[in-house]
C-alpha cells in the first residue's frame, strides 16, 4: 500500500520539475516520473537549479536529490517527522 503522503509528495515534485524546466526554458523529457534523475548524469536540472538544499539533507549519506522518488521519500520523512513533533 502506498504512502499517501509520499503520493502527493511526488505529484508537487514532479509538477514543480516542470514548472522550473519551462522558467528555464529548458525542454522537458517526455516523460516526468519518480525516476526522473535530479542530478548526476542525465539529471533534468543543472546543480545550479539546485542550489536551495537543507543541511541535514547533505549530511546524509545518500542525497535525497538523486531522483524525484528520494526527494519525495526524503520529504514525506520530515512532514512525518514533523507530524510526530
């Protein structure tokens, strides 16, 4: 079953991927999914777009910038986190 939360996570990242692809006029991939890489080769932005990156987040030992699925992991973990608070 999946995560709900991870689910509308993954709606605003991909819609926010495109929404910074078309300010950048950058051309967007045909497809945009939880798989689409963030950064590293064949990443759809640049590490300047990228710029806005927590501390806690660079500390990890994996970055949860790697694709649009980690980041949403990464995020739902924190709203979870923050719930709990």
């Amino acid at each position: 079953m999946s995560d709900p939360r991870r689910t509308q996570v993954v709606g605003w990242l991909v819609e926010g991927v495109r929404t910074r692809l078309a300010e950048l006029g950058e051309p967007e991939p045909a497809e945009v999914t939880e798989a689409t890489r963030l950064v590293g080769e064949r990443a759809v932005l640049s590490s300047l777009a990228l710029v806005c990156q927590r501390e806690r987040a660079l500390s990890q030992q994996h970055s949860p910038f790697r694709s649009i699925g980690t980041l949403a992991d990464y995020v739902a973990q924190l709203l979870a986190e923050q719930q709990q608070a």
